[in-house]
C-alpha cells in the first residue's frame, strides 16, 4: 500500500497508531491556514481530538519512494467551508518527513477562520 493511501485512510478513521507508524518523528506539517507549523505530536492530538476533517474524491497525483502529491475536497470540523486541498509530502525511512497543503476554497463568501 501507498504511503498516501495509508495516511488517508488513518487519517478518515482517526487511527492515531497507524498515523504514529506513518509520520517521521522529525517531521513537520506546514498547512494553509494559519501560518503555524505542526510536529508529529501535534498531529497526533489534533487526531485523537475527534474534530479532525473529513476528506472525500482521495486522488495520489504523484508518488515515489522521495515524494507525493494528493488532492482531495475536504470538509471541516469546525463549520468553515470546505476546500480543495493539494498536499505534498516528503517521505524517508517510508515515513511522512514533510507535509504541505494548498487550498481553493470551494464557496464565493469564503471566510478563512481565524482571520478576522
């Protein structure tokens, strides 16, 4: 299985071990909203929360042993509209090292929470 493919799955079923084995201990996640970066931990309690968004139309664009691309449409936990959202990730040892998304809201009124 896809490294993509194993984190996507993970992810939708809020499966904090297989994501603990899936992501480097050294890695960091850069997402699109709110200029923050995120550790390992960090992922893994934003997981365990139960608040974590749910993704539909899961699609690898690319992916080799040194990278991936995916996108998907994402709906969020907490009532922002949902997105498209393009991720890259690097990957060593088989693990998630790096990861950063992109995202095209997917409504015209389009408010990125928290920035107001």
């Amino acid at each position: 299985m896809s490294i993509i493919t194993a984190y996507n799955e993970a992810w939708d079923n809020g499966n904090v071990e297989a994501l603990r084995d899936l992501i480097h201990d050294d890695c960091v996640f850069n997402p699109h909203v709110g200029g923050i970066t995120m550790s390992k931990s960090d992922i893994l309690g934003f997981v365990g929360s139960g608040n974590t968004p749910k993704s539909e139309n899961n699609r690898i664009l690319f992916e080799n042993d040194e990278v991936g691309v995916a996108h998907s449409i994402v709906h969020f936990a907490n009532n922002s509209d949902s997105e498209a959202v393009m991720a890259f990730m690097r990957f060593k040892d088989g693990k998630i090292i790096l990861m950063e998304t992109g995202a095209t809201p997917l409504s015209d009124d389009y408010k990125l929470i928290g920035s107001e």
